[in-house]
C-alpha cells in the first residue's frame, strides 16, 4: 500500500505533537523535582521520592515511543529536506547561534575570574556558531557547512568529556547525567543532519534522532537554569554549557516541525531509489563484462600456437587421385 502526502504528513504532525508533549511534561516533572525533592546539599534527589522515579519511567517510554514510531511510520518514506532553509529554520539557527555563543561568553567571564582558557574549545565553539549563522543567513557553500556542522559536534563531545572528568561533582549526580543525555542527544541529531546534508536523508533516523534530541535537550537545559538561577543548584561550571542546550533544543524543534509539515510521499521515494540501485547495477555489469573480455584477450595473446593446428594450404592438400595410388588396397 502506497503511502501518500496527505497521510504522510498526519503521521509526522502527530508524531511531534506526541513527542513535543512528552517532551514538555518531562521538562515541567524535571522541574517540579529540582525545586520540591531535590537536596542541594548532596546533590540528589530526596530518599523516598516518587516523583523522580515517575519522571525516569516517562523519559523510558517517550524514548520507546521516539523509536517505535519512526520505524513503523517513516521506514518507507522521504521527508522534505528544505533548500535553502526556510525562514523558521533560520530563526532556529539564530537561537543556537546565540546558545553556543553564550557558551563562550561564559569562557571568557571564567578566564577573567581566574579560569584557564582552552583554544580547543574557543575555536570549535567559534565555528560551532559560524555553522548556525551560515545556516541562518544562507551563506557558504555545502562543504563548509558540513566541516563546520562536524565541529559542532566535537564542540558538544568537548562538552560532555569536561562534566564527565569534572571531580568536583558525583559521577551519578542526576545534573550531571542530564548534561550528558543532552549532549548525546545533540550530537546523534547533527549525525543525522550531516547525512543528511552528504547523502539521501535516512527518515526514520532523522525523526527518532530529532525527537529524542528534543526531549534530552529540553530536559536537560531549561530546568537545570532556572534551577541555577533560583539557588537551587550551585555548580556553575556547565551554565554556559546549559545555554548551548537551550539554543540547540529549539533548533531542534524548529527543524522537526518544519521537516514534519513538510514531507515527500514514500512512493517518489522508493522508485529514486529502485532507479539509482538499478542504474549501479548497470554500471557494474558493464565493468565486469569489459574486464572479461580484456581478460580473454589477454589469455589469447599470451598462449602459444600449438603445431597440430597449423593450417593446410590448398597446395599442399593432396587430391583425390593421388590418396587412390598411395592406398595399396
């Protein structure tokens, strides 16, 4: 059964208007938690809160939902990957922009207290912002985008490694993991996006990295500054980190809801597909038979003509008569 446009788009539509859902209730349980069962002194939840626990259990099922969804209802269909990118799209990148940007303000304020400055960092943080303001101007070319759309990435992995080997806070402290779940998030979602930009989009990948990179982006960043901003948290370490989050998660939505209202139809999908499986199937026989013949002639060439298959000329092929008188019978 084919899938249509019209179809197509009420499953994407759907599948975000669950998923942002999921994603706003698990923001405002992660902030009930931070605010109402969190101890500030130890840094985890208060023994013997329910709320946690049903907030973990929401997180699980929306992530299953993320999976289970994208692989029934977009395995065989293409989505609409706008070129150039529409105008939600760039205000979304503007925001994450300004996200990544705030993360090097914070850099730089932490040098001027007394902090050590890592040009690593400084300089995929620049290009992580120069990805975003392209993408929001509309400027460079494919190749510099996805270069500078791969230092967003690492710019998030530097992220993750410095709250991971950060001693000065538990290994299991649920802030911390939030951060690393965001972070992870991100990155799978930009894997995504650089597919997307270096090959054919992938659609069941791009609406389970999207929607999960949603809920982990959302969960970790909006309530965690609201939480440091209220006292309730007193790391500051990852603030700025917090904020890369924040400009991160609204791209993300931006870009789900403007793939998702946007799709192709799955049957133009398949017969793009059947078409170039079709035309590298032609090209590879071709070789194959241009390299079998160039072998065959080779052969020939390279073995030596054998004595007993000299041809005979007429001259020298005896007649009739002459077999007659040399036969004694």
């Amino acid at each position: 059964m084919e899938t249509t446009t019209p179809s197509l788009r009420r499953n994407a539509l759907l599948y975000v208007l669950i998923g942002l859902s999921l994603t706003v209730v698990s923001v405002i349980l992660r902030c009930f938690n931070l605010f109402f069962f969190f101890d500030t002194e130890i840094g985890y939840y208060q023994k013997g809160a329910i709320l946690p626990i049903v907030s973990a259990i929401l997180l699980i099922a929306a992530v299953a939902f993320f999976a289970i969804c994208a692989v029934l209802w977009f395995r065989k269909a293409a989505i609409g990957y706008d070129t150039p990118p529409s105008v939600t799209v760039r205000i979304g990148a503007s925001l994450a922009a300004i996200g990544f940007a705030a993360l090097i303000v914070t850099e730089i304020i932490d040098v001027a207290l007394g902090g050590t400055l890592s040009i690593v960092n400084l300089l995929f943080g620049l290009l992580s912002v120069a990805y975003f303001v392209m993408l929001a101007l509309n400027l460079g070319r494919d190749g510099l985008r996805i270069l500078c759309g791969f230092c967003v990435i690492l710019r998030l992995l530097l992220a993750l490694g410095g709250s991971y080997f950060n001693v000065m806070v538990q290994m299991n402290a649920p802030d911390k993991l939030f951060f690393h779940l965001g972070c992870l998030g991100g990155m799978l979602f930009l894997v995504s996006e650089m597919r997307s930009l270096i090959a054919s989009t992938r659609p069941a990948l791009y609406f389970f990295s999207a929607g999960s990179a949603s809920l982990f982006l959302g969960v970790a960043s909006l309530p965690s500054i609201l939480a440091y901003h209220s006292g309730r948290l007193t790391d500051d370490s990852v603030l700025g980190g917090y904020y890369m989050l924040l400009g991160l998660f609204l791209y993300t939505v931006i870009r789900l809801l403007s793939v998702a209202v946007n799709p192709m139809p799955a049957t133009r999908s398949e017969e793009v597909a059947t078409e170039a499986a079709c035309e590298e199937e032609n090209e590879e026989s071709i070789e194959e038979l241009a390299e079998t013949e160039a072998d065959s002639e080779q052969v020939q060439e390279t073995m030596p003509e054998s004595p007993d298959t000299e041809e005979i000329s007429p001259e020298e092929e005896p007649t009739l008569e002459e077999t007659r008188n040399e036969d004694p019978s």
